[in-house]
C-alpha cells in the first residue's frame, strides 16, 4: 500500500452524486421492476460520457453480495443495522472519486454527527476489503486490514496505524476495475434518521464536487 502524505483524520465524511438528482439515492432501493429502467438509465450516462461507473446485472449481483456480506460483518462487530443496504461516504473527500465524473455534486456531514450504532467502515471500498474481486474475476491484492468491518470508534487507531489511502484523479479510469483498488476509506451510513429532510439542511454543507 502507498501510504498519502498525510495520516491526520479528516473531520468529514462526503457523500457523491450526480448532479440533476437527489443525494442519497440507492440502487439497491430500487423495486425489482424497475431495476432494468434504472440500470439502462446508468449506462447510457456511462455510453454519453457522463460517468466512468460502468453498471448492469453482473454489478448488481456483486453489489448486493457485498452489502450482504457487509452488514452480517457489522452485526457481528456488534452495529444495529436499520437498513438492508448502507448509504455510502468516503472518509474526507476523495480526488479519485471526483475524477469519475465532471458532473459530481456532493454533501458533507461532519463525522461526528454519525452515530456509532449505525456507522460502520471498511479500508479502502467495501467491495475490495470484503475480498470478493476473485470470484469474479477481477484482480485482488490481499491486505491485512481487509476481510472486516471497522466500528466508528475504532477510526483513529484504524488511520494512526496504516495511514490514509493515496488519493488522486485516475489515469484511465476506464479501466480502473481491472487494476488492485485501494482509493479511500468508505464510511457506510446504515440508518435514514441522521439523513436531513431537505438538501440544505442542519448538519450538511451541499457542493458542487471540483469547486
């Protein structure tokens, strides 16, 4: 692992989407009928040029094992879960992710509004800590802060021990899932209560990503 230059823990966490729609939205919130519209409507943003992010069956199928197998971890690291799947957040902010797209808004809760029993973290991206590239076919380099989910008081000696993450934009973000992944640190947010009811609301800065 390449260690950044700084290991100081970031006082924020940064949620991304794309600009036109709402923060938050969850694709594995969609009702199975309209998985298929859903689906269609992300890869024709990819095939404009809109997004790097490919998607599709195979992706869903990756992503719902991982969540799966992302929240049976948090349970058992002791986390009250009140979602089936997780909101999603990089720990700071992340160049790399802001480099998938030039249309990328973002929000920003303190980390310290996040409550513990419904925050859970894993180094880098979930997909890649929970080790599941191998069995489909993507590369993987094993790492010994991988296969666990972190709790949110464990974060400082998390970071004080292996640092943060290299972060910066991608050379060729075309290819990026076929190369090893270590980016960010992903905090995953599995609970609606923390979530303002409107966009500009108490605890959360509202951005255009790049700006």
């Amino acid at each position: 692992m390449t260690i950044g230059a700084s290991s100081d823990l970031p006082e924020v966490v940064t949620h991304y989407f794309m600009r036109g729609r709402p923060p938050f939205l969850n694709l594995s919130d969609v009702d199975e009928p309209h998985v298929d519209g859903v689906l269609a409507l992300l890869c024709a943003e990819r095939a404009a040029g809109r997004s790097h992010r490919s998607y599709g069956r195979p992706y869903l199928r990756m992503r719902r094992e991982c969540e799966a197998l992302l929240r049976q971890s948090f349970v058992a690291a002791g986390g009250l879960p009140e979602r089936r799947s997780p909101h999603y957040f990089v720990l700071g902010r992340s160049a790399w992710f802001e480099g998938l797209s030039s249309e990328l808004d973002r929000v920003v809760f303190s980390l310290s509004a996040l409550p513990s029993a419904v925050t859970s973290i894993t180094y880098p991206d979930s997909f890649t800590a929970m080790a599941l590239a191998p069995r489909y076919g993507l590369p993987y380099e094993p790492k010994p802060y991988h296969g666990r989910v972190y709790r949110l008081e464990e974060l400082p000696d998390l970071v004080a021990e292996h640092g943060l993450p290299a972060d910066e934009p991608d050379v060729d973000y075309a290819s990026f899932a076929r190369r090893p992944f270590e980016r960010y640190i992903e905090v995953q947010l599995w609970s609606d209560a923390p979530l303002p009811r409107r966009q500009d609301g108490p605890g959360l800065d509202h951005h255009h990503a790049g700006t």
